[in-house]
C-alpha cells in the first residue's frame, strides 16, 4: 500500500501541530489520536520538545494502524481504480531517482496504455483487465520485435510495482505472448582497424575520437558515463577516474583506471580548464543523450565509405573488443568482470559468448573423437 506521512511542528506553541497523511489519493490531517482510539494529544504539550516527542508517538500509531488496514475506517473503493494505481506506481519509480531513460520510456508506455483503455477500464480495479486485452494492445508495437518486447517489459514493471505496491493481485504481463529478439550484435575492430578508425576521427570529429578512446582504454559507456565525465573525474596525476554510485550504471562506486594514451589527450587540457567543466562540452552543462549517437551516424557513414569499417560496427564495439582482447590475453573472467563494472559473472559470461568468444580449452572435452585406419 502507498501512503505518505509527514509531521508539521511549528515552534510557536499557538500555532496547532498535527501529521498530515496521504493515502488512496486523500489528503488528511490529523491533531490526535482519538480516530485510532489511542490518548496523544500534541497541541497540549506545554513545550515544544515535549510536542516533537507526542507527534512522534503519534506518527508511529498512525502508520502501524494503517499497515494494519485500521485506517481510514472507509476507503473508497473507486480510489484504486487502474488509473490511481498504475500513475501512483509510475511516481513511485520516478521517486528513485532511477536513469532519465528508464523512466521516460515508463512514462511513454503508461500514456499509450491510458489512451487504449475505455473509460470502464480505467474506472475499474485493475485486476479487471484482462490478459488479452493487453495483448491487444502490445500488438500496436508489433512493427519490431525489439520494439514489442520492450513495451512488453515496461508495462510489467508498472504492472509488478502496482502489486508490490498496494499488495493487490495483477495480470501477469509475462502471460502475454513473447516474440524472440535477435542480439543486437556490436562487431569488434581488428588491430589494423582500430589504428585506421582512431586516426579518421581524431582528424574529423575530435570529441567523439575522445569518447572511442575512454571507451575502449577505460571500458565505460559512451553515451552516460563517458558523455558525463568531467575534468575533476580524473584523479592521481590523470592515472585514474573516480565515479561515484549515480555515475555509473552499475550503482557502485567505482575507479578507474586510464592508461597512457588516454591520460596523453587528457592532462594537458586539465590545466586550462575549470574541474567542473565537461570534457566534451568545455562547460558545467555536458552535451545532450543524442551527441554522440548522431555524430556516430555521420562519421561511421563516411568510414563505411572508403572502407575502414563495416557493417555492425558500432561505438559499443570499441568496449567489446578490449573486453575481448583482455579475456584473450588474461582468461580470466573474474578480473574481466571487476574491469566491465558487471554486477555478476553469468553477466560476463553471456556478453563474451554472445560475440562469439569461446574458450577452447573449455570446449574440447565435448567435441566428437574420430579415429581413421
């Protein structure tokens, strides 16, 4: 169940204090105890102390009634309608301080889905709706099949934070249809690519020649923790950046390090800029989500041209292939693991399986024996 609780306590003892409550969509006010059949009364306290320590005692009846659905004595039932509980369930996610993008993309599947339901839809309890009514509506992203699993998932996540949330039963949203989704496949640069495409881009688009480097010397990811960085994230001479827990999409505080020809295009800039300038924008404000992506676009369109690059080679690719290149040099999954910031090894494993890196080692036992006289 959601429901909000705050204290008001001005320290004028004429001014009455009370805890204001919201819950199913009420906003309530209450001065005592007397609606939960206990004895605090606040406003009699004779000092201000004594009045903090009664609107505490209060705060706590008050919250241990609600969890024991012993108020408000009436709630009406129309309050958790699919519109109240799905829109509370969004402000609960937006409350988390979670990715831009994350929320954006619920917000968007939320508007679409209010604008397919008929107004006795949203009227009524959201256990009411039924799965094929939202496969019906699922079916509108059917354009793709990245795409249709995408709003697949966003609308579970609403629907799955509604149960949670009010400890109601839900449809499962996984009860609908799932369509298979084909890896979006990020190809890694040879070593005479590597050389050909860094050279290209430092001499046409410096700033994103800066992205590719960090990208491939650091490991981050380019469009939020590469796009984001700052002067005063270089550490320690320039040897390291220092990412705290919002920084990063891992939620760890993590170190970095930063090898020589990163640290090279980097610390001689640092002494003329202000710390808290972006790297790329030479300012507070850093580029916007899409600078990069759009400048990808542009260039990778012109190195397709005169043959530097191919098909599925993308600014990712330059993360994947020094995560390639160390597995190859190092075999060990656990350091790899540390250097991506996965939250697991089974992470680790399915990324490098996934570009079509296998142990051989590991797979020998398993391949077929022959002998020929």
């Amino acid at each position: 169940m959601s429901y909000e609780i705050k204290i008001y306590n001005p320290k004028q003892l004429n001014q009455r204090a009370y805890i204001y409550i919201n819950i199913h969509g009420k906003r309530l006010k209450e001065y005592n105890g007397n609606k939960i059949g206990i004895n605090i009364k606040p406003n009699l306290a004779k000092t201000y102390r004594k009045s903090t320590a009664m609107l505490n005692d209060l705060y706590f009846a008050f919250k241990t009634a609600i969890d024991n659905g012993n108020y408000p004595k009436e709630v009406e039932k129309t309050a958790l309608t699919t519109t109240y509980v799905l829109n509370d369930a969004l402000k609960q996610k937006q409350r988390l301080g979670l990715s831009a993008k994350y929320i954006k993309s619920l917000e968007s599947v939320l508007k679409a889905f209010m604008l397919f339901l008929n107004d006795e839809d949203k009227k009524g309890e959201i256990n009411g709706i039924s799965i094929n009514r939202i496969q019906e509506f699922l079916l509108q992203y059917n354009s793709s099949n990245t795409n249709y699993m995408n709003q697949r998932r966003n609308l579970g996540i609403l629907f799955s934070q509604v149960a949670k949330q009010f400890e109601i039963t839900v449809p499962n949203v996984k009860n609908t249809n799932r369509i298979k989704v084909k890896p979006n496949l990020h190809r890694i640069y040879t070593d005479n690519q590597l050389t050909e495409v860094f050279n290209f881009l430092k001499r046409n688009h410096y700033n994103l020649y800066l992205c590719s480097l960090i990208t491939y010397g650091c490991l981050l990811r380019p469009h939020q923790e590469v796009r984001k960085l700052t002067f005063g994230h270089f550490k320690n001479h320039c040897s390291e950046i220092h990412l705290s827990a919002k920084e990063n999409k891992s939620g760890r505080v993590r170190v970095v390090y930063v090898p020589d020809y990163v640290k090279a295009e980097i610390f001689p800039l640092i002494k003329e800029e202000t710390h808290s300038n972006n790297i790329f924008s030479h300012c507070t404000i850093p580029f916007n989500e899409y600078y990069f992506s759009t400048a990808w676009k542009r260039m990778w369109k012109e190195m397709f041209q005169i043959g530097i690059i191919e098909e599925q080679q993308t600014l990712y690719s330059f993360r994947h292939t020094s995560a390639v290149n160390i597995y190859r040099r190092t075999k060990d999954l656990h350091l790899l693991q540390q250097i991506m910031s996965h939250s697991d090894m089974v992470v680790t494993q399915k990324y490098l399986r996934g570009l079509g890196v296998h142990d051989n080692e590991e797979i020998k036992h398993v391949i077929p024996q022959l002998e020929l006289g």
